[in-house]
C-alpha cells in the first residue's frame, strides 16, 4: 500500500494543486457540528476552483462512529448523483477522519478522499496511517478497510478552535511515538512547560514522521505496526466502557491511563526499569492527571479486551515496551497479569 502526500507548509495551494489533478464532481465535504462552524468557513475561501461542493453534517462523538450514521452518508452521497468520480474531503478529528474515509473506501466500491485533521489527534494518528473504521456494538474499530487518502494536509492553526481538553488528548499520541520508537522525541515532548499550538507546532510534523516511519514499513499491521497499539488494548477497553457512562472519556485520556498500566506490565515483565517507569508516570499524570481504574469495572474491561482485533486464539495480545524509544508486541499475557497490572497501576498512582 503505496504512502500518500502530507503537506505541512502552505497547504491550500497545495490542495489547489492537487483538486486541479483530476475532475472530481461533485466533491462532499464530511463536517460535523463543530467543524462545519469553525472549520469549514476558513477552508471553503481558500478552494480556487468553482467546484460543485457538497456539504454532509454527521454528529460529533466516538459513539456517533456506528453503521448508522454511514449508512445515511451514503444515501445522502447517491441522492446527491455520487459516482466513482467522486471525492470526500474529511474535515474533522479522528472520529470524523475514520468513518470519512470508512464511507469513501466503500461507496461505489471506493472513490478518492481527502484528509484535513483539524484535532491533535487526528493531525499525528487518526488521519495518517491507511486506516478507517467505524465500531460495532461499542467495540472500537471493528469493521473498517486499509485505505490511503488522495492526500492528508496539516494545517495547525485549526488547533486554535479547539478546547483545552480536546487538545490535550492528542498529546497522548504524540508521547506514545516517542515511547514506542523515538526517544529523542519524547524528551522534546517532555522539555515543554505550556502545551499550546505554537510550542508543539515543530512537535506534530516530527510525530506524524515517526508513525509514516513505522506504517511504511509495515502498512498492514503484520509485524512492527502493531507497536503502534501500545496503550491500545487497556485504552481501547477503557474507552468503551466509559461510552455507556454520562461523562466518556476521550480517547487520548483513555490512551494515556493505557499507556500507564501498559508500561507498568512492561515493568512487570522486565522489560523497563523502575526509573523508566517512574519518569513515565511523572510525564504522563503532569498532562493528564490522576485518574484510577474502579476496580468493580475490571471484569467488564477484561470482556472489552476479548473483542480486541489483535487477540490471537483468545489470547490477549500486548504491544509492551522494552526501555523507552523501544517496543515489542506479541506478547501474550493471563487475565491474572493484567488484573494485576491496573491494581499496581492504581497504587502507583497514590504514590505520587
């Protein structure tokens, strides 16, 4: 699967450009609420050419990311004459970027798409990579396709619209690239006092690289890619499980508890020192705080984690890391393990 372009310098010309390549008619644009308010009114004066746009507005939220709601985008897409000429341009965070390119990948047996992330998220994970995905029965991600985008363009200035905590949560991506591959780049994430769009700007274009690294060399998650789920299968389980409550989390919120019970499996398992864990937690709960897992809830994760799509032969499958800027995956660990890992978590965290 061939890496498409990702454009961080004068990005609307660069869209221009790449518009112009072929005759698209007409072009939807997927939005949701938010950025049909915020985003898409700095992006349509910028389009040079008198296209036939198309707006589609699809409600915002991980629990919004369902067959239901494509569905209706592809009913609205052949009501609106789509054809194999068609494009999408997804103009969103990560929920928006998967099920955007999810609809593009399979209507008329797949059309060209275009990603514009306009979260953190979404800029360094959700809308690099080939992959989109909608969830079933809140189970994250499984039913998607491998498909690239025509282009993916990172445009920083639309992290400006965002609330705090939905800029925080991209941050969790950006430490796992580090952790998992880069050093170097998780001490650069770690050198910076005010997280804001102009102090991590250099940040985003080093972390998006990092994972272009990873996927270029295994684009079909058959070996090195799968470190890339490090904090995924404790996240991902934490994540669906918060969906049924008043208050979900993020998904890097969930991610970065992931991460931290993760890397303490890591530490039980003799993969990384005491010292490496510790500077893990005091990183991680400066940005995101203290948050431990309720222990009437774990069985309801370990149920989760049976649905992961990495699981093998009903074993639980890990990405783990071996010292920081390292991992390993295929690691298969006993409920036992991981039912010890969160309480080790959760006392760790009244430690500090």
């Amino acid at each position: 699967m061939q890496q498409t372009p990702i454009y961080f310098q004068e990005i609307f010309a660069s869209l221009n450009e790449v518009l112009n390549q072929k005759e698209y008619h007409p072009v939807f644009i997927l939005v949701d609420e938010n950025t049909h308010e915020d985003c898409l009114p700095i992006l349509l004066p910028e389009i040079e050419k008198d296209f036939t746009f198309e707006i589609i507005e699809i409600p915002s939220g991980e629990e919004n990311k369902v067959i239901e709601i494509a569905a209706n985008v592809w009913e609205t897409m052949a009501q609106l004459e789509g054809s194999r000429k068609s494009l999408m341009i997804n103009l969103g965070g990560g929920m928006l970027t998967d099920i955007g390119g999810f609809i593009a990948s399979t209507f008329k047996r797949g059309i060209d798409f275009i990603n514009i992330p306009t979260t953190l998220l979404s800029m360094v994970d959700a809308s690099v990579g080939g992959k989109t995905g909608i969830d079933l029965s809140g189970i994250k991600n499984a039913v998607g396709t491998f498909a690239m985008p025509v282009s993916t363009f990172i445009y920083p200035e639309f992290l400006e619209t965002l609330p705090e905590r939905e800029f925080r949560s991209g941050i969790a991506e950006m430490l796992k690239h580090g952790l998992i591959y880069n050093k170097n780049h998780w001490e650069n994430l770690n050198s910076i006092t005010n997280f804001n769009s102009s102090s991590i700007k250099d940040l985003i274009e080093e972390s998006v690289k990092i994972k272009q690294e990873v996927v270029e060399k295994d684009p079909f998650e058959s070996g090195l890619r799968k470190i890339l789920n490090f904090g995924h299968t404790i996240g991902h389980a934490i994540e669906s499980e918060s969906l049924e409550t008043e208050n979900p989390f993020l998904h890097g919120e969930a991610i970065a508890m992931g991460m931290l019970v993760e890397s303490v499996l890591s530490f039980e398992n003799e993969l990384i020192s005491l010292e490496e864990l510790d500077e893990i937690f005091i990183s991680i709960v400066r940005i995101f705080g203290k948050t431990p897992i309720p222990e009437e809830i774990i069985p309801n994760l370990l149920n989760w984690m049976k649905q992961d799509k990495k699981n093998t032969k009903g074993q639980l499958s890990f990405s783990l890391l071996n010292g920081i800027g390292n991992c390993q995956y295929d690691i298969f660990l006993t409920n036992e393990q991981i039912l010890e890992g969160i309480l080790l978590y959760n006392k760790k965290l009244s430690m500090i």
